[in-house]
C-alpha cells in the first residue's frame, strides 16, 4: 500500500478563515521567480528555466525563462506571505537539515 505523506498547511490568512482546496486545483512547478513591484502591489511570476536551444563554443548557453503563473498580491500579504514561508523552512530545516545555497545566491 502507498505510503501517504502528511501534509502541513501554513497559512498566512487570518485564523477564523477556512481554508477551501478545490478539487481540480492546477499544480505547477516553478524552480524561477521573479517580482514585479507596483505602489499597490506585488506581483510574483512563477516559472520554469527552459532548455538553452543553442549552446556557443565557449560551453555558454542562454535558456529562457517560461512564466507559468503570476500572483498578485497587497505588500501586506506578501509580508505575511514571508513570514509564514520563513516559518516552513524553519521547520523544513529541523527535520531535514540546513538548505545549503549555492554560492552569489
């Protein structure tokens, strides 16, 4: 039988809200992100490093970023968002240990 992962849900909504994951939700895998700032808001666009199409003789290759999804959102939900994702990889970190960062990262 499958072994079932347990899944921890950090929110960075207020307690009294119920958290709805609809059925169907659209899962996507982004190893790229970049942030577009507004006075108003934020926005985050999630995406995937592409394959270099060519690689020059000197072994250097220019890949492209595919955007996949764009969240926008207040600068006050992003502070939140930070706290509660600071929160996860702490957590994240007791368990497993530290997440080394390759280097000028």
């Amino acid at each position: 039988m499958p072994r079932q992962r347990k899944r921890q849900l950090v929110s960075a909504a207020p307690a009294d809200l119920r958290i709805e994951i609809p059925e169907g939700i659209i899962q996507l895998y982004a190893n790229a992100m970049n942030v577009v700032v507004t006075p108003w808001d934020l926005i985050l666009l999630f995406g995937s490093i592409q394959l270099p199409e060519t690689i020059t003789g000197d072994g250097t290759a220019a890949g492209t970023i595919r955007i996949d999804a764009a969240v926008t959102m207040s600068p006050q939900h992003a502070k939140a968002a930070v706290k509660a994702l600071q929160s996860v990889v702490d957590g994240y970190e007791k368990r497993f240990g530290e997440i080394n960062m390759p280097e000028g990262k």
